[in-house]
C-alpha cells in the first residue's frame, strides 16, 4: 500500500488499500525485488526504471529487456481498545494483512535514434492494493454496530476484505545534450477491484435484517508521468518524477446492506466512493564508485490537494484539509563483489503518510514506518539476473478515533468506542528474473 470519517464502514476501503509498503495514501510502489531490498529507487536506470525513473530507461543499454517478479507480504495487526460491553476494560483485537503474491512484469527496448537514444517501455504493476485483510475474531468499530445497550446480548463480528488496483502503464523515453539528458512521458491505466465481508453477531446468532453484509467494488482511473533524468558525470545519475493526482470512484454491487447503508450510504447497493492517488514529486540521485553503488531518493505526496471522501464536494474538499501532505526518504548501498558473479546491498527507508489524528480510524490508521531491505542479484550472465532479498517494516503506534471527524453519526460512534490504539509490523520477500536480448 490512509478514518472514522462519515462512517464507521467507510474506512474499510482503506485496510487493504496498502498491505505493501504504501508511500503516498493508498499508492503502493515496493514495484520491484530491487524496491524491496534498496528501498532507494527514483533514480535507477534498471529496468525497474520504467516505473521509478522512466527517462532512465533511455539511459539503458540498446536491446530488448525483460523483468518478471513477484513478492509476498504479511502484516499483522494488533488494536487495543474499549470492550463493547464491559466499558471499563481493554481488549485486544487480532488481524492481518496480507499478500501471498503481487507480481509484475516489465519491459523496455532502447535503441540509438538520430543523435540520440529513444527508449519504449512499458509495465503490468499492482499499483496500490494487491492483497486481502481479515478480522477473524472481530473488531470494536463493528462489534459497536451489533450491540444495542437495552438489549442483552454480546455482540461480536468478523470482517474480511481484498483490495486490487492494477493495469499497465506505457513510456516513451528520449535523450538529449550528447546523452546527458533524456525526458519522458508515461501514461497508466488502474483498474480497480476489491470485495468486502461483514458479519455481525448478538451472543453468537447472525443479526438479521443487515447481520451479513457482501460487496464487489470496481473502477477505473487514468494517471499521468513526466520524466526527467540526467548525467552530468557517467558515474551520476539525477532524476525527477512527477505524478499527476489519480482519481479512482469505486461503485458497490453491494447485498445485506440493510444497517451499513444507514450508517455510510457509500456502502449501498450503487455506492460510490472517491478514492485518491495524490499527486507527487519525486527526486533521486545515484552514484557508482568503482564497485559501489550509492543511491539516495525522496518524495513528496500532495494530500491536501486530493479531493478525499465519499460526500459532496464541499466534504471532500473540507476532509482533504484535515490531511497533511506526506513525505518519504530512503538511502541504499550495493557492492558488486569482485570475487563472486553478485551485487549485494541494502537500504533504509523512512515514510510519513500524512494522516492526521482527524483522519484515522481503526482500520484507515496510516501509520508513519521505518523499513530495512537487504538481498542481492546473482550475475549469471551479462543477460541474465536472478534478485532475491526482503524487507522488514516498523510502523509506528498510533491512536486512531481521538477526534471524529464533522459528522454527529461519527461523534457518537466515536464517544461510544472511545480512543484505540493501534500497531503492526510487517515483513516482504520478492524474487525476480530479468533477461536482455
């Protein structure tokens, strides 16, 4: 892969919506094995290149190169938070996040072009979800809407959801300057899909009417990418990405609708909800001493230009305020071994989504993380490589629900539940194959 907002269910959208390391609010950009281990790569002028630094890709050796991945993910998440019924006691609910397999193929072919090289390139990438969430045993915010306080009864829940926003993305790359700058456009198409599965009990009976609650959500979105990289020396490499904001409105084909519908009217049956992907500046710098390589990368996420929510404009306007604007940073180190055909290395990384006390919740908690990648590449030939390599992340406790958002659905929701607290760690593995022709 970032709020009580209007709704107690709303922020279900957001527990998938980044089971990979998101960098902006749900945008996901662990794109690649060499992502998950340097953590470091605005500036790459390999062939992941074609999503992080699509003017590099001019900055490739001539031919054709191939790049087939896959990673893993898992997450689990630990809330502490008031019990329903006994008030004046903590419990904690138990959940994951999950992702057995987010692969990705990339391509890239450059060639020479009158006094300098075109690159064409192009991706199949997860670029935000790519993997489920579950609550097996429940959680507070939805254990709340199963208890009534003049009826006796235990209520409890269970809760499950997936979140997949995919599609390609297309780039044409050109260089410049006797090959010392290259600029490039790049264009994605993102389709998303996700479902979500609510079950609400009293002393173990399934409520009815609303007790179970099932939706498939779809949308499509359109996103654009200006490219700038340069070399003012053979040994560095400087690059400059931009993002333009991505839109992406899901409808509900929803069942069972009956309570969530009165509670967020986005989760009827024809629902809609507006999702972002903000608008972002991105700079990388890179450089090769001798065997080493050095790379440094920073970003910076537009949130409170995004237009965030499920309400009319003016909401969505006036929720995109109570966000801050994000930022990220990320160092790497990689050492071609002299005596062995492998590169080895690592990065570190360090992210602030931007999320305020105001906009999370229990499940939309866009914590702030720390992540540490380590792995390499095994050389098998001058065309063939093999990377494998992890990483691990520590997401920074948090309390969500401190203060609701402008609703009284939510201020009562939110005096009813009180402050939770919030944790989680995470942990990656990626492989991937590439090959030039």
């Amino acid at each position: 892969m970032q709020r009580l907002g209007s709704t107690v269910l709303g922020c279900v959208l957001s527990l998938c919506a980044m089971p990979a390391w998101a960098n902006g609010i749900h945008q996901v950009t662990t794109q690649s094995p060499e992502s998950v281990i340097y953590l470091s790569r605005n500036a790459s002028t390999d062939i992941d290149a074609v999503y992080f630094n699509p003017a590099g890709t001019a900055f490739m050796k001539e031919g054709m190169h191939l790049y087939l991945a896959d990673q893993a993910l898992y997450m689990p998440v630990s809330l502490t938070a008031t019990d329903v019924v006994k008030t004046n006691t903590k419990r904690d609910y138990e959940g994951k996040q999950f992702a057995p397999s987010i692969p990705s193929l990339f391509a890239a072919y450059n060639r020479e072009l009158g006094s300098g090289h075109l690159a064409l390139s192009g991706a199949f990438l997860m670029f935000g979800g790519g993997g489920a969430g579950k609550f097996d045993e429940g959680i507070q915010m939805f254990d709340v809407m199963a208890y009534h306080p003049m009826m006796q009864g235990t209520p409890s829940s269970k809760f499950s959801a997936t979140r997949f926003f995919l599609g390609p993305q297309f780039n044409a790359a050109y260089t410049f300057l006797d090959e010392r700058l290259a600029v490039a456009l790049g264009y994605r198409f993102i389709y998303g899909y996700g479902t979500d599965h609510l079950e609400l009990y009293s002393n173990g009976a399934l409520l009815t009417p609303g007790g179970e609650y099932d939706s498939t959500r779809t949308g499509q979105a359109h996103g654009f990418v200006l490219s700038l990289a340069a070399r003012p020396l053979s040994e560095l490499t400087l690059a400059l990405r931009g993002e333009y904001h991505t839109q992406l409105n899901m409808t509900a084909d929803a069942t069972g609708d009956e309570r969530v519908k009165g509670v967020d009217p986005s989760f009827a049956d024809g629902g809609v909800i507006k999702m972002q992907f903000p608008a972002n500046i991105n700079l990388g710098a890179a450089y090769q001493w001798g065997s080493t390589a050095l790379t440094f990368s920073a970003s910076y996420y537009l949130n409170r230009l995004a237009r965030w929510g499920r309400l009319n404009d003016a909401e969505r306007t006036k929720i995109a305020s109570q966000y801050d604007n994000g930022y990220e940073v990320s160092l790497s180190v990689a050492e071609r071994l002299a005596s062995a055909p492998f590169t080895v290395g690592g990065g570190y990384h360090y992210n602030v989504a931007g999320a305020t006390t105001e906009t999370r919740s229990q499940l939309a908690d866009f914590p702030n993380y720390h992540s540490v990648g380590l792995g390499g590449t095994y050389h098998y030939s001058d065309d063939l490589t093999i990377t494998l390599g992890g990483n691990a992340a520590y997401f920074v406790p948090v309390d969500v629900n401190k203060y609701p958002r402008e609703t009284a659905i939510s201020q009562n929701v939110a005096a009813s539940i009180g402050t939770a607290k919030f944790s989680k760690v995470g942990y990656s593995i990626a492989l991937g194959v590439g090959y030039t022709f």
